[in-house]
C-alpha cells in the first residue's frame, strides 16, 4: 500500500468543488487515491462508494462521510 501524506490529501479533496448533487469530482478523486493505495473500490446503486480494507467477512470499522460541500457562507 503506498504511503500518503494524510495533510496533503485532505487539503486537496477539500479544495474541490462539490455542492450538493455535484459531488462526481470529489467521488473520482478520492476513488482515484483509494485505487492508488492498492484498496478496491465500488460503487453500490445509491452511488456510494464502498472501500474494502480486508478480506474479512464482517466489517470491523465503517466510515460515513459527504462528498458535498456546505453550498451557502456561513459568518
């Protein structure tokens, strides 16, 4: 698995456009960095993206997260 620079990757997938219903550019490169690692990478119906970090049949630890962006300024 190739190392990556936990900094780095989340200034850049932070600084991509995704407001809400537009997220495909985050989607792509964080599946671009995942498949990078040597992890495999699918998308189920809802669109989601599903990343298998063993061979174990239960999953251990599941992360849910957004790829949209808060879409208005917030002061």
């Amino acid at each position: 698995m190739a190392s990556v620079n936990p900094l780095k990757l989340l200034q850049e997938l932070v600084s991509i456009p995704g407001p809400p219903g537009q997220e495909e550019a985050v989607f792509e490169a964080l599946k671009r960095h995942v498949e990078a690692m040597g992890l495999k990478a699918s998308t189920d119906a809802k669109g989601n993206l599903l990343v298998s970090l063993g061979k174990s049949e239960k999953p251990k630890v599941v992360v849910a997260a957004h790829l949209d962006e808060i879409a208005m300024i917030v002061r």
